[in-house]
C-alpha cells in the first residue's frame, strides 16, 4: 500500500519521527490516527507529497539511539510505560499548571491577553482525564492483564472516543493562549505556565498516539478511512 494511502497511526507507529512531522503539518496522528495520510492532508488544506517525500527519507532511517520502539514491546510492558510515563505524569502536571493558571488570571486578569477561563479549563480537562484513567486502570488494562484481551472492544471504542473529547479540551486551551503563546510582556510566573502547558500537550498526544495507534490496536483496530 502507498504511504500516502495508509493511515496516520500506522506510520506514526511504524516511523521513527513520522509523529513529529504530523504535528508540524497539523495532521491529528492520535485521535485522527484511522484516517488516511491521504484524506487528513486533504481535509487540513496542506499538500500530501512533500509529507510523503519527508516519510520516505524517514522511512529510510534508524530509531534514534536509545529510543524504544513501543510497538515492539509486550502488551504488559506497554501498559506498565503508559501507567508510568502518561498518568502518573498527568497527576503530577495538572494541579500544578491549575495553580499558576488562576495566578495569572488573578494578578493579570484586566489584561486584553490574558488567558480568561484557563484555569476552568484545565480544572475540567483534570477531572475528565482522571475518570478516563480510571477506566483504564479498573477494567481495561486488568483485562489485559488476565488475557482477556479479545473482550476489550467495547470500553476501547468508549476510551477512542473520550480520547476525541481530550483533543478536543486540547483545540480549546490552545485557543484560549494563541497557540500557547506568551505575550511579549508576559511574567515569570505566564512563562513558565505555558512552558508546562506545552509540555503537557505533547505528553497528552504521545499519551493518546499510543493508546488508539498501538495498544488499542492490537484488540480492536481502527477501520481506516
């Protein structure tokens, strides 16, 4: 099958480096991840065939040194990395990024720029995220766990499609900060709010690209379209 006719989770999962190009070209690798490199380009107005050329230079290339190749690792194994480097890290980052969020709203509020209704947002995104996980930790991955793999597709189809409400809040906060952009003039405290914000929007897409395009795929895969 071409590249261009295959879908974006297949070759985020099978190309070191693909991720980053999506992202560049704003094509939604994680939640998007069933549709075609194709259809996604089309449907975001950019122009397919440099990606492809760029995907085939890639295509062409080793992981970098030390990366680990998720795809390759055991259904357990990946479980243990997403508790690991996605939710824990979730729990960590959030009350944080809320605290500096009302700072901000409370010392800069009558400004034109700022961030109104960010902390909401993320207090939202918090308690959404939380339920997500529980589900994940109370049934999906147990059944895992007890080889009952072959029975997850109901609450996978529930998980994918709270994963679309997560990269909606995503689209939403990014509106709300230009693209998590601080103003010029912005303090100390703004700065390094939408430092932590950036870091948590790259972690919640990694986060959600390995669930839909690796794990979940092994027990229910997507139909591309």
């Amino acid at each position: 099958m071409e590249l261009i006719d295959r879908s974006l989770g297949q070759l985020a999962r099978q190309i070191p480096g693909a991720t980053r190009l999506f992202d560049a070209n704003h094509l939604d690798f994680c939640c998007g991840g069933n549709h075609s490199l194709r259809s996604a380009a089309a449907k975001a107005g950019v122009d397919a065939a440099p990606i492809v050329e760029e995907l085939r230079t890639l295509e062409g290339r080793t992981a970098l040194d030390g990366e680990v190749d998720w795809a390759d690792a055991t259904s357990s194994q990946l479980v243990d990395h997403i508790l690991e480097r996605y939710h824990a890290v979730h729990r960590e980052q959030l009350p944080e990024l809320i605290r500096l969020a009302r700072k901000v709203e409370q010392v800069h509020g009558a400004r034109a720029d700022c961030p109104r209704g960010l902390a909401d947002q993320l207090a939202a995104m918090a308690q959404e995220l939380e339920s997500h996980m529980r589900k994940e930790e109370d049934v999906l991955f147990p059944m895992i766990a007890q080889g009952r793999g072959a029975l997850t597709g109901t609450p996978i189809t529930v998980l994918r499609s709270e994963h679309e409400d997560h990269g909606a809040a995503l689209r939403r906060l990014e509106q709300l900060t230009g693209d998590i952009t601080p103003p010029r003039a912005a303090c100390t405290t703004w700065r390094a709010l939408y430092a932590g914000l950036r870091t948590f929007r790259e972690d919640l897409v990694a986060h959600i690209h390995t669930e839909n395009n690796i794990l979940f795929e092994r027990f229910a895969p997507a139909v591309v379209v």
